[in-house]
C-alpha cells in the first residue's frame, strides 16, 4: 500500500535474537518498505506489556519472562488519536478486505 498515512509496526517477538542489524538484514532480504513498515525490538517485557495491556493481542497473562511467548497474526487498526479501531486476521483474505474498508472508512472519518 502506497499511502502516506497508513504505516505499519511489527513487534519481535523475540526481541532476545532481534537486534536491529538482525532485524535490517531481515527487512533488506524480504524487501520490506523501511518508509512505511517499522521492525520493532526492545526489551520483551516491554513488548509483551504493549502486547497485552496496549494493543490486547493476547488474553492470557505472562511475565514477558524467558518462557513466555506471544505470537499473534492480527493486525491491530489504531487511528491518529492512537485508539484501536479494529483487530483482522492477516491469514485471513476477508478480514484483510474489512481492514482496507475499516481504512477507508477511517481515512474518510479524518479527512485525510
């Protein structure tokens, strides 16, 4: 997608192996738009916490410890006022299609 308003975040979830060279060669061998899709790592207690008390990625709890894991394939709308507007299954090509209409229709809603 090529529009200056949408970016996409991608948070490691394993943060103790991505470093941010891991992290860029990954990036330069698939291609990806460093311009409009950010990779993320950092402290994984840290991340996970976002996971689960920002984002709700996840119901169960954890301690982002050495044996908790969070692996999800949702992507999560969050519109400018940083207010989630929609979780979509990115395995899923029908809730794909609801995200670029949930998009649209966000877009519209701020006049962008």
């Amino acid at each position: 997608m090529d529009d200056p308003q949408v970016k996409l975040l991608s948070f490691s979830v394993t943060p103790e192996i991505d470093s941010v060279p891991q992290l860029k060669k990954y990036a330069l061998e698939k291609g990806v738009n460093d311009k409009k899709w950010n990779l993320l790592t950092g402290d994984k207690k840290e991340i996970y916490t976002l996971a689960r008390k920002s984002y709700f990625v996840v119901k169960e709890d954890g301690d982002g410890g050495p044996h908790d894991m969070i692996h999800t394939e949702n992507f999560v709308l969050v519109d400018p006022e940083k207010r989630i507007r929609g979780y979509y299954d990115g395995t899923d090509k029908a809730a794909m299609e609801n995200l670029l209409a949930d998009l649209k229709t966000l877009k519209e809603e701020y006049d962008f």
